[in-house]
C-alpha cells in the first residue's frame, strides 16, 4: 500500500446527458434522458435535473417518460460522446502514460509514474498530498476548459479507495483519502459498495447477517471463504480491511464485454430463460455502447443445475451494437440449448469487439430481411400486385440528432412525426436557438456529424482523440 495517495480515479458526471447539455445550450439546466427511445428502450444516463424525479440509468424509458414527462428524451450521439472522452483521455495521459480507462467516460491514473513523480518522491508526506490535490483541481478545470463538462475526481493510495472518493466527490467535487483511513471510510458503507459484490453476493452475504463493510472484516478471511469460495472470499476480505495493491494498468484492452447472473432457484421453463437472456443481452449492449465498443460475436453461457457450464456463440457478418441484433442472436443460441433440470447461471457477451459500428448497417440489413420474410409470408396465397416503382425510403431522424440546413445552418432534431420534422437551430457556441419545421424529406436538410464542444478547440471535430479501453468494461458511463 502507498504512503501517498497518487492514483486517481476520474467519472466524468452524467456523462452522456451532460455532452448533450454542453452541445444544446437550450437544454442547460433542464432535465435531459439519454438512451433507448422505443417501447422496450432503457435509460442509458440521466442528468442531474432529471434524477431529482428518480429517473436512473437502466430503468425502462417508458417508466422515465411517467417520471419526468417534461424531460428532453434523446437518441444517443455515440460519435460526440467517444470525442468528448478522447478530449479528456488526452489530457489524463499528460499527467501520466499510466492511464486504465474503464468506459468512455471513467478512468485510474498513477501520478507516480507520471512527470511528477520524482517531485512526489522526494517530498515530504504533507507537500505531496497538497501537490496531488493541485494537479486533481488543475484537472478538473482543465476539463472543463477544453469541454465543458464536469468530472468528479478520487484520489487515494489504492484503484479501491479512489474509486471510493469519486463516489463521493459527486457530482463536480474532489474528495482525498489519505492511506490508513481506509477503513474507518469503508465500515459503514453497505457491502455493495466493494467492486465484484454483486446481487447475487450480497444475498448470501445478506443471509449470514452481513450487511456492512465492517461486518466483512470483523467476520473474518475464513467465514467468507466458507460463504463465497477461496478466491472470491479471500479478495473480498482484503478489501473489506482497506487493502487492494492492484496496479494502474495502461491501456488495458478488453477482449469481451459480458454479464451473467445467478439465480436462486434454478430457471427450467423456456419462456423464463428467454426472457432472462433478453435482459441480459440489453444489459450486454448497453456496457458495449458505454465502451464505445461493437463486437461481430455474441457469446451464451449457461450453468445447468449439476454446475456443468456449456457455452455457445454465433458470429455475424459485420460488429454491430444494436440491441435488436444482440438480443435476437442471443435468443436463438438458448433455444438451441437443453435446460432440463433446471439452469444455474446465465451470461450473455460480445466478443471480437470493434471501435465502429459500421453505421449499424449489419443491423438494418437483419431488420429488412425479417421484414421481407413476414411480408412473403403474409402475401404467399394472394395473386402477385403488379410491379410498381419502387418508392423512395421515409427519411428517419431521432431527437437529438446533428442535422444540417441549406439556408439556416447547424442544429438538431428535436422531434419528428406526421411527416414533418421539428429543428432548433443552435451551437454548442451559440445561446438557445430558433425552432422550425419542415417536411421529413426537405431536400435542404441533412444530417451532420457533431459540431466540437468549445469552439476554442477545433481540434475536437476531427474526432481523433483517443478512445477509452476497458478492464472488464464497465455497466456503461456511471450515474456520475
């Protein structure tokens, strides 16, 4: 363990709805839901005026919509959001080449291996702490020069009690905890509150009375490895007391993105297994997209009731990150598997992952040939239509969408509907704009890409900042 707290942990807050505030100025300080915007669609991220009405990541979009009714509901920007964190990335790897991103919008840095890690060598315990307070502000302000945006920030002696801090540093603080606090930090907080205890954990954690931080330790190494097993029980134990010598790992590259779950009575009903993979696929996505990942490989894994586990997977023709595509393939894989006597576990991944999408057009093409199969279908007995000109596709635009005009410039969508489309024309630059509309396929509107968040640094529209790894990717960008 450090004597000096010199690792940082960064979470950008409200990552997704804050770059879409910075990007309309119409929409700052109002409530604001990025995610899913179909009847099955979920909450990717929330700003902080829309969480006021308990709206959270991951709840279905239509229970959002009775939350907070007058919220702007928007489609994600992928593209806007993976330059906003290339823009923040870059300027963490001035501070030091030891930067881990986990998401788009979440990293760990090791001052000590950066440029002032000599100075930090040699100063005194009370000098160190002042400076790496110093460069974490600098940070922050550093940020929102360059986006606009706000970012909370941990530092600590260990990844575990940084990330602590950051928790609660949110949102827009800075919180340091200096090494041999840590459990004096860490005992009341509830045992969730430990990377890799999840639902599953914390219900046996639960039904042996231990609901606190301070309960794991004061239980003992051995009681948890008796509860959970040596390697899970060991780890958690360790982290209980504060301990965690894991080090900052640059550039970390995920192989995967999967979730799983275990279930306490074993599933033996097809219906129930589809619908658990459906949501663990949707949940797979949305740790995909937070990555600003695809992947060609979906990937099911399946624990039966004997603890015998079988995997199988399927790869596409293109990586993609459409719920649909995931959620569909994920589906066939488990109706293909034997669930007699009952299923233990369940996972769902994507593997052979990809930095682009290739503007979801393996995903559209999945969509139109199910189309075409159910209208053959539907038209297999009628006497066949003569052959007309084909006519021109309906032009789609989602809210939130960059859009260009011929005569009235940049802006975005912000709804569409009966054949009109409704614009505000405004910058991120620029104070609220002007609203219009026009018909669906005005030939003088297009869309665009999005437009740099600071004007000052035009460098953002090229779009070549780095893009965030991942360790184990991350549920998406944080709550923050």
């Amino acid at each position: 363990m450090r004597s000096l707290p010199s690792i940082i942990h960064l979470d950008m807050d409200a990552f997704f709805a804050a770059v879409e505030q910075a990007a309309k100025p119409s929409l700052r300080g109002k409530p604001v839901i990025v995610g899913g915007l179909g009847g099955r669609g979920v909450v990717s991220t929330a700003s902080y005026e829309a969480r006021k009405f308990g709206v959270h990541s991951a709840m279905p979009m239509a229970q959002a919509r009775r939350l907070c009714p007058n919220a702007a509901f928007l489609a994600g920007r992928f593209e806007a959001y993976r330059r906003a964190s290339g823009l923040v990335m870059g300027l963490l790897r001035e501070l030091s080449p030891l930067v881990q991103p986990l998401s788009l919008d979440e990293a760990f840095v090791d001052l000590e291996a950066g440029p002032y890690g000599p100075v930090l060598a040699e100063a005194e315990h009370g000098t160190g702490e002042r400076l790496l307070l110093a460069l974490a502000e600098d940070l922050r302000a550093d940020i929102v020069e360059r986006t606009g945006l706000t970012a909370s920030v941990g530092v600590a002696g260990s990844k575990l009690m940084a990330k602590i801090a950051s928790e609660q540093a949110k949102p827009d603080g800075l919180v340091l905890i200096e090494p041999g606090q840590e459990r004096a930090v860490l005992g009341p907080m509830p045992v969730r509150a430990l990377p890799g205890i999840g639902p599953a954990t914390e219900q046996v954690l639960r039904r042996a009375g231990l609901n606190t931080v301070a309960e794991l330790a004061e239980a003992g190494e051995a009681e948890l490895v008796q509860l959970l097993g040596k390697a899970h029980g060991v780890g958690v134990h360790a982290m209980s007391i504060g301990l965690d010598d894991r080090p900052v790992v640059a550039d970390q590259d995920a192989k995967s993105v999967s979730v799983e779950d275990t279930f306490e009575v074993d599933l033996a009903d097809r219906d129930r297994v589809l619908r658990e993979v459906e949501a663990l696929a949707l949940r797979c996505v949305r740790r995909l997209r937070g990555a600003g990942r695809s992947g060609r490989t979906v990937v099911l894994k399946v624990r039966r009731f004997d603890f015998s586990t079988l995997t199988r997977s399927e790869t596409l023709r293109g990586p993609t990150d459409d719920e649909a595509v995931v959620v569909e393939t994920a589906r066939r894989l488990a109706s293909q598997v034997d669930i007699t006597g009952g299923v233990r576990l369940l996972g769902v991944g994507v593997a052979q992952l990809a930095d682009y999408t290739q503007e979801d057009l393996f995903a559209q093409a999945v969509r139109e040939e199910a189309a075409a199969e159910a209208e053959a279908g539907a038209g297999a007995e009628e006497e066949p239509e003569p052959a007309e000109e084909p006519a021109a596709p309906v032009r789609r635009w989602l809210p939130g969408q960059d859009v260009r005009h011929a005569e009235h410039g940049p802006g975005w969508v912000q709804g569409s509907g009966v054949g009109r489309v409704t614009v505000r024309f405004e910058t991120p630059w620029s104070g609220p704009g002007r609203v219009r509309t026009f018909r669906i396929d005005d030939p003088a509107l297009e869309p665009a890409r999005p437009l740099p968040l600071r004007q000052e640094w035009p460098g953002a529209e090229d779009g070549d900042g780095d893009e965030a790894g991942a360790e184990g990717v991350g549920e998406g960008p944080g709550e923050g």
